[in-house]
C-alpha cells in the first residue's frame, strides 16, 4: 500500500475534531488545515456533471450542436486541475510538510450514501496517498452542543446515527485507508490515540500527546 500523504478528518459538527487536528498537526511534518465549508465538493459535483454530459451527448457535437465542443472537454484535467488550485491556494501545504490534508464537518450536506462514497473515492483518486479518520461521538452529546441548539434533538440524534452509519460502511469498504475512532475514546485518555498512530504509522509519544490534550481549545 502506498505511503501516507493526506489525512482527512471526516466527521460532523461538535465532535472533538479540532482535537483531534491539533494532536495530529503535533505530529513532525504533518499539516491538518481546519474546516474549508466543503469546498471541494462542489468540484467533484463538477466533474461528475461533466462525465454526464459527455455519456449522454456525444453523439452530436457538430458546429451547429447544443453541445458543440463538448468532445474536448476533459473531466479529468478539471478534477486535476481544480484539486491543484485547492492544493495551492486552500492548503497552502507549507515546505517540508510530509502529509497534508483537512478536517471537514459538513458531510451531512451530501443527500446519499452513494454520493458520499463517490465523493471520498474521489478524494482518494485525486490526493495521493489518502487515509480517512472518521471521528464520531455520541449523540447525545452532540446534540448538546451549541451548534445543534436549534434542531430538534431527536433530528440530530437521527442525522448524527446516519454519519456513523455511512462512515462505518465505507470503512468496510476501503479498511486499508479507513479508521473509526469515537471521542469517547481519547477523551481523557491518551492510550486511546495510540490506535490512530499505528494506523498512520507514525510513533507514538504519550508526552507530547499529553500536552497537546491539556490544552483548552477555543471553542
């Protein structure tokens, strides 16, 4: 299996992900950038619209077609295009940086299931070397949080059960790139990071961890 190159942080709002970037981020020469609203999603949508138009209007691309030019689109250069231009200007991976990557809490926008493992193959496609963390937490606890204030608490019991759901089954799916790892886990106790460590093949340091999760983050 290819080296570790990016990390992505799959997960929902209030899960103890910011905890889990900085810890990673603690670890030498790697770059975990925060949320980016899902930014690269609309590109994979782009890419798949573009895949549809061609599979379906080929066969008339004449100067006097709707659809002349189409025969020279390219889909796969806008997806690589598109995922350099968020390399470079997202990321913005600083030099020396060995693996590179972002959290993102806003899965629950994709509708279904299908789309979401579309959209993560995608990701893998495109950034060398992918692994997914899938961080979850309890929802109850979820649902106390002040981003969920205003939603009904069985609404977000039910949409933080869903996540896991699809997290869980494209684990099972791609389990050489996957890990499931719970906030209840590491809350509180380092030997629960030490799983994630091993996934990424990365040393793990019980000190350096320590401090990282004594720190009160700011939100």
């Amino acid at each position: 299996m290819d080296r570790v190159q990016h990390v992505f942080i799959v997960t929902y709002g209030r899960s103890g992900s910011t905890l889990l970037q900085t810890v990673l981020n603690g670890i030498d020469g790697y770059c975990i950038r925060g949320e980016n609203n899902n930014v690269l999603l609309p590109v994979y949508r782009a890419v798949q619209r573009l895949r549809r138009a061609r599979q379906r209007h080929m066969a008339g691309v004449s100067p006097t077609s709707p659809w002349f030019g189409l025969d020279g689109a390219d889909p796969d250069a806008l997806a690589r295009h598109m995922c350099d231009a968020v390399r470079q200007t997202v990321l913005h991976v600083p030099s020396g940086t060995r693996v590179a990557g972002f959290k993102e809490v806003r899965y629950d926008e994709i509708e279904t299931a299908d789309e979401f493992n579309g959209y993560l193959d995608f990701l893998a496609d495109r950034f060398g070397g992918a692994r997914f963390v899938f961080n979850m937490r309890a929802g109850a606890a979820v649902a106390r949080s002040k981003r969920w204030r205003d939603d009904p608490v069985d609404v977000v019991l039910r949409r933080v059960a869903d996540m896991d759901r699809r997290f869980a089954a494209y684990a099972a799916r791609r389990p050489e790139t996957s890990f499931l790892i719970r906030y209840e886990d590491y809350d509180g106790s380092l030997q629960g990071l030490k799983p994630l460590f091993d996934f990424l093949g990365e040393p793990f340091d019980m000190d350096s961890v320590g401090k990282i999760l004594g720190v009160r983050l700011p939100h």
